[in-house]
C-alpha cells in the first residue's frame, strides 16, 4: 500500500502504535504538542517540532525571509493551540548545495525575526546537503502552567466552538504572513476556562473533526458563520488550511461573556460557528481541508 492509499491518519496510527510509554509523559503523540512533567513543580514542559518542503510549503521564487518567518511561526501557532510560552529553538536546515549563501542567510533572518518576536532563542540545529528540494525544520522547547494547558480533548457536548480571525484564501500570501496567536491564547486560559483548542493549519474541515474525535463528541456548524476574507467562498474558508487561527470550545455558560470581554481587549475578530454535540458524527458534505499524502 502506498502512503497516497494509506492516507496521514492510517500512517501515524500505524507508526505511533508501538512507541514506548514513559511515565513523565502527560500528552504524547496526536495533539499540537508533546506534553511532558518539567522541573518545575506548577509547569508542564511542550515539545514540538515542525518542517516545511519546498514544492509543498514554499517554491523556490518564494522570499526566502519569509519562508524563514513560515518556519518558525508555524510550530509557535502549535503553542499557541496549547497557551504554551516557547522558550527555545532548534533548526534544522536541508539545502541544495547550488543554492546561495544570501539565499540561506535570508532564511536565517527570517527564523530569527519570528524567534525574536516571540522571545524565542534559537540554541542550536543542523545543516545538512540534499539532492532534492530545500527542508527547513523547527524544533521548539517551553512550558505551560498546569492549570492552563489545554488539549483538543477537552470538548463537552453543548460546548460553544469559537474561532479567531478570518479563514480561506490562504494561498494569496497569508501563508506566508501570519501571526501566531500565542499572546491571544495566554489571555483565553487567564481568564476563561477553556475546554479543547487547536490552530487551524489543515483547515477547519480537517481540524474541527480531529478536535472532535479527540474529545469524543460530534459538532454541527452554522458554515454561514464561518467568518471568510474576502473574496472567499465557505468551501473555501472550511477547507483551503494555512490560517493558522485558534479554533477553541467553552462552555455556553461563559461564551457570551468571554466574546464580550474578547471585543473590549482585542482588535482581533472572534466568532461563534457552531457547537460540540453528543452524537459522534460529522455534518454530511463536510469539506475534507488539507489532506497529506493525496
């Protein structure tokens, strides 16, 4: 069977089925970052690596700063998913040989104008030549507190499902361009009990789903909604991925107040698309998002 057959889902599971367990390990494989016990007493570490392939992230008449900034920003949007605060970056750099040593040094101020933006330090990596096409992969290490660390598998029926920003149309140069919701996280869990988060980097139609399944419930979306840039249809929103927006759920208990007091703090859209449901089941004609390996 081919990976294209197999598809990202079947891969990982059969992959991750027969890693070793370690008792230090809260969270391990299948959420936005690894979840483990740190020295601290009040505070989880988060681990998180993350890579982007020419041809598949990138081109190579791509501005090299900003595949640089792509780089780095992605695996910071997985610690927003979780309000992590990284601390320290790993890169790790594959280039062709016959590509230029300005070329490279762009892609390194790229990475370090995200890392710097997010007082993240870049420790260390590898660089390494290839035959193919350019791979530059970011390792993040950091930590989340406790009581504020939230999972996608969290979700409760009734649940109101939240998401920041507009989505869709990514393709235009936001991919390139966004920023992580880091700081708009660290507020949420502040004051808000939130119950399941993810960012939307493969798209609602396939990140909504993942968050369900991981919380055991179903959900229904009023796709009208969705909240689009414009220009975009809402198969457009649901599926096109590379928002990198924080889709979250909360109890109907607190939403109002929350989006309230969201409105008063941030510039930033919030809106509410739809609910977590007890019956384990997806809208029909639910747009798949990104799929690997298709």
């Amino acid at each position: 069977m081919k990976l294209r057959e197999a598809g990202e889902n079947r891969l990982l599971a059969q992959l991750l089925s027969t890693l070793s367990r370690h008792s230090s390990v809260v969270l391990g494989v299948g959420d936005d970052c690894a979840v483990v016990r740190g020295p601290q007493r009040d505070d989880l570490q988060l681990l998180k690596t993350d890579c982007i392939v020419e041809g598949i992230h990138f081109t190579a008449t791509s501005p090299p700063a900003l595949i640089g900034w792509k780089a780095m920003a992605r695996p910071l949007s997985d610690f927003a998913a979780m309000s992590g605060v990284p601390q320290f970056a790993l890169v790790t750099l594959i280039v062709p040989a016959e590509r230029t040593l300005d070329w490279t040094k762009k892609i390194y101020r790229g990475l370090e104008k995200a890392a710097r933006a997010f007082r993240v330090v870049i420790v260390g990596g590898e660089t390494s030549n290839i035959k193919g096409p350019a791979v530059i992969s970011v390792s993040l290490a950091g930590f989340v507190e406790k009581r504020r660390w939230v999972s996608r598998a969290g979700g409760k029926a009734k649940d109101e499902l939240l998401v920041t920003g507009r989505l869709g149309g990514s393709l235009r140069g936001r991919h390139f361009k966004f920023t992580p919701r880091i700081e708009e996280a660290r507020w949420l869990t502040k004051h808000f009990p939130i119950h399941a988060m993810m960012d939307l980097s493969d798209g609602l139609g396939a990140d909504l789903p993942r968050l369900s399944r991981a919380s055991g419930v179903g959900f229904e979306v009023d796709e009208h909604a969705v909240p689009r840039h414009r220009g975009c249809s809402v198969c457009h929103a649901i599926g096109d991925g590379e928002d990198y927006e924080l889709l979250f759920a909360v109890s109907p208990k607190v939403s109002a107040e929350l989006q309230r007091r969201w409105r008063k703090r941030w510039r930033l859209e919030l809106t509410r698309i739809g609910r977590l449901t007890k019956a384990k089941s997806s809208p029909e004609n639910w747009p798949a998002g990104y799929v690997h390996f298709k």
